[in-house]
C-alpha cells in the first residue's frame, strides 16, 4: 500500500505536487523506497553503479593520514547496492572500511540499504544509520557517531548531488556538519557537448523507472490511471512530469487537467561549475579526475 512516512512528509508532498514540484527526496521515502528498490535493481540503473570504483580509487590515492582506519558517512546510500561495490573495491585495494555510517532523508530505505550491507559486517565493519535532510540545514549525527579521534571521517556523496534543488546550499550543510579535515568525495556525471536525448533518456523509459517517480504522487492519493508521465532532456538535466489526464481531488483541492509536477530531475555537471559549487561550499579541493571514459567526475575535498 502507498505511503508516507511521517504526516510532516505527507503534508509537505501535498504542498508540493499542489504547486507543481515535488522534491526528489520523496521517490525514496516510506513506499517509493520499495519503488526505488526494484528499479535500482534493474539493468537500466545497474549501469549507473560504474563510479562507486572510481570513487574508492580517489579516496585511497590521497594517502592521507589513518587511511588505514576508515570511517565512511555516506550521504545517499540508495538500496545498497552501490554502497557495496564502493566498500568492496575499499576492501579488494587493502583499505576496508571499519564504520560506516548511512545518512538519508529515508528511514525505510536507510533499513534496505543496511540490510543489503550487513554482509560487510561479518567482515569487521560496523554499520549504522541515521536520518537527515541534507537539503534542510546541518546536522549533527556525523559527530555524535564519529568515532576516536584519529580515525578518518570520508563524507561520500555519490550522484545524489545532481537531485537536489540546491546543490552549493546543500555542499555547505554537509560542510557544516563535518570537521576540519574530514575528507568529501564527491562524484557527478558529467555534461558531454553534443549528447543525444534518446542516448541519455534510455534508461529513464522502463516501468520500473516510471513506478518509483510516480509513488509519492500515489501515496498522496492520486491515481496510476489519471497520470501520464514524461521524460525530457534540457539544459543538462533529465526532468520528469506527471501530467494529470483529468481533473483531480487531492486532500480538498482539486487540481485540473493538464496539471503538471516534475517529479524526477537529475542534472549533469560543467567540471567548472561544479568545482566552484564546492569551493563557494568552504571546501577545499584536492583534486579533481575524470573518471575513464569521461562520464564521470570524482572530487576529493577536505573541509577548511
């Protein structure tokens, strides 16, 4: 059955499919997470999952101090599965990660991606979850859960960033929830000239895609039946509509035909742009490469 997690998230959905734009966030939480889970699971994103090597491979070539003793807070976790690919390659280069900490606006998905990650566990690692709306403000669980002082504190934020609203506000919340020193990597995808739509919109046109963008609009009473939904390539970012085929009743207001919410986005970076994004976050940059093939760029940065 469609759901919320919380009436603070449900209202703050109705508001926002009212107005025509609901924030990504709510395709993971309360029964999207379960969407979320199977298409995450499916060919199409499965080859998303590529960066999570590149990504533990610019971790370890910074050679910082207690590479030895990694602490891994992963904002965005997902269901898991890129997490495991992105700890496996940790293990497979001699640097396991001793904690991990998942962070994520979801509590339901934060428990799939647990689940999914317990097998690290049996291998020494301790696993860990906590709730935070990255896009909301700072937060404190990072710190609360930081563990002796020496160790290192990695802050992973895989392509999470291309789904917020606000991606240098949200660069500077996390700033502000870490430590001088602590260690960002950060990967995007990256805007290639010349990029064909129907090449980059392939893996948003299965089911699968459709039923995880569309269950926040379920869960808030709206039906399957009455929404077409469409995906486009602009401006280097894939949007995502629901278009109302008929009028509708939602929590007392009634919303007309042709109504539109953009309920999927997620933007591909300029290297340029998004190196100042973290720079104007108060991150200080150690390097930047892009990963092999160039659809990728991995960031490492340390707090100043």
């Amino acid at each position: 059955m469609s759901h919320f997690e919380s009436d603070r998230h449900r209202r703050a959905a109705l508001a926002a499919i009212r107005v025509g734009r609901i924030p990504l966030k709510y395709a993971y939480a309360g029964s999207a997470a379960y969407t979320h889970d199977a298409y995450a699971r499916s060919g199409g994103y499965l080859s998303m999952l590529a960066s999570a090597r590149y990504e533990a491979e610019a971790l370890i070539a910074t050679r910082g101090p207690g590479v030895d003793r990694l602490a891994v807070a992963e904002i965005g976790p997902g269901n898991g599965g890129r997490s495991s690919a992105f700890l496996g390659r940790l293990t497979s280069l001699g640097h396991p990660c001793r904690r991990y900490l998942a962070l994520d606006f979801s509590a339901t998905l934060l428990a799939i991606a647990c689940a999914r990650l317990a097998r690290f566990a049996g291998a020494g690692m301790s696993v860990d979850s906590h709730v935070w709306d990255i896009e909301a403000g700072a937060s404190g669980g990072v710190e609360r859960w930081r563990p002796e002082r020496d160790a290192v504190i990695v802050c992973l934020l895989g392509h999470t960033l291309g789904n917020v609203e606000r991606p240098t506000a949200t660069l500077a919340n996390i700033r502000a929830s870490l430590r001088r020193g602590d260690v960002l990597v950060l990967s995007v995808v990256v805007a290639r000239p010349g990029e064909a739509a129907d090449e980059v919109l392939a893996p948003y046109r299965s089911r699968q895609f459709r039923d995880a963008a569309l269950e926040p609009l379920l869960a808030a009473g709206l039906s399957d039946a009455d929404l077409d939904f469409v995906v486009r390539w602009h401006d280097a970012t894939v949007t995502g509509e629901a278009v109302l085929r008929r009028p509708a009743a939602l929590d007392g207001a009634c919303l007309p035909a042709g109504h539109r919410v953009r309920c999927f986005q997620s933007r591909r970076f300029h290297h340029l742009d998004v190196i100042a994004a973290v720079r104007d976050a108060g991150w200080h940059i150690r390097d930047a490469a892009s990963a092999p093939g160039g659809n990728h760029l991995v960031i490492t940065a340390s707090g100043e």
